[in-house]
C-alpha cells in the first residue's frame, strides 16, 4: 500500500485515505522487496535488483503445483525518491511483454513530502515497494493517458534533471510551448 494525495475507490474520489491492495496465497506467487529509492538510483541497479526478484519468484512458484501462467509487476515509489522511471524501466524489460503496473506515492497533502509505501515490515519513506507476481487470475490492466500525441512532436530542449523538471520544449519555454500545442 501507500500514502497518496487523493484515491479513487468504490465510493468514488476521496482524500485522505491509504490505497492499498491484497493477493490471496492460492492464487499468487510473489517476489516483492522494498528498494531503496534514492535519486539517481542507477538502471544497472534497478536491472540487478529485477533479476535477483525474478529468480525469487521462480522459487516461490515451485510451492505451486504448476505454474500460474499470468505474470506481471506492480511499483509503488514515493515520488520524493524520483527512482521511478528507473525502476520501471528496469522490470519493464525484465518482465518483456508482461504488463507492468503502478506509480508514485505522494503524501496525503499533495504537497511534497510525507509519501510512505506500506510492506509486510511496515512504512519506508523514500522507497519504493517493487512486486514480481504471477497468478492464475484473469488479468486486464487499465491505462489511462492524460496527453494524447498529436502531429506535432515536442522535443525537450532543456531540463532539470535533479529536479525533475523540463524547461523547455522545442527552444521555447516549456510552459509556454506546451500550451500552444
């Protein structure tokens, strides 16, 4: 689970609250370890830290009478961290085709600070909570995109790295630009 600024649930969005989520033993197996999130954690990291999970999982099914067939990867960062396109860019290739889900945390404010993932050994701030499972459950990931690409590309021409931000698009100011297109 994990601290957020806002969720979206049965009773639609609300504020406040903890998202979190459940797998029941018989239909999962799982890798999951808690991955220390620091800025500028490295892809090769991130890599190894993919592989050794895979190779966890691959353990954990052998308690199953046949495999589950359905795999796929789930990350809950906190997004103070800025770990997570590392992250997933690292399970992304290690699970190839498999679907690979989640995003950041953020604290219950919405400001910045005071985002926790929430694991078996209870909260970590400035971590992220990275799952490796297959299960025999039917599966259908959900996608939702706020920006849809249209003719006109957008190349970022200066940014921020540490901070995590782009300054500017196409030699103009990033704001600005983004507007116009």
């Amino acid at each position: 689970g994990c601290t957020t600024a806002g969720e979206i649930g049965p009773g639609g969005y609300i504020t406040g609250g903890v998202a979190a989520l459940a797998f029941a033993r018989r239909d999962f197996a799982a890798s999951l370890r808690v991955a220390p999130a620091a800025r500028g954690l490295r892809v090769s990291d991130a890599a190894a830290l993919a592989r050794e999970m895979s190779g966890a999982l691959e353990n954990a099914l052998a308690a199953h009478d046949r495999p589950l067939g359905r795999r796929f990867g789930l990350m809950l960062a906190d997004a103070d961290a800025a770990c997570e396109e590392a992250l997933a860019f690292a399970f992304g290739e290690a699970l190839g085709r498999d679907p690979f889900l989640g995003g950041s945390c953020g604290g219950m404010d919405g400001r910045p600070g005071g985002g926790f993932v929430l694991t078996e050994a209870g909260f970590a701030q400035g971590a992220a909570a990275v799952m490796m499972l297959e299960t025999r459950c039917g599966l259908t990931p959900l996608r939702l995109d706020g920006v849809i690409a249209g003719e006109t590309r957008m190349v970022v021409t200066a940014a921020d790295p540490d901070g995590r931000r782009v300054t500017e698009l196409n030699g103009e100011p990033a704001a600005e630009e983004y507007a116009r297109r």
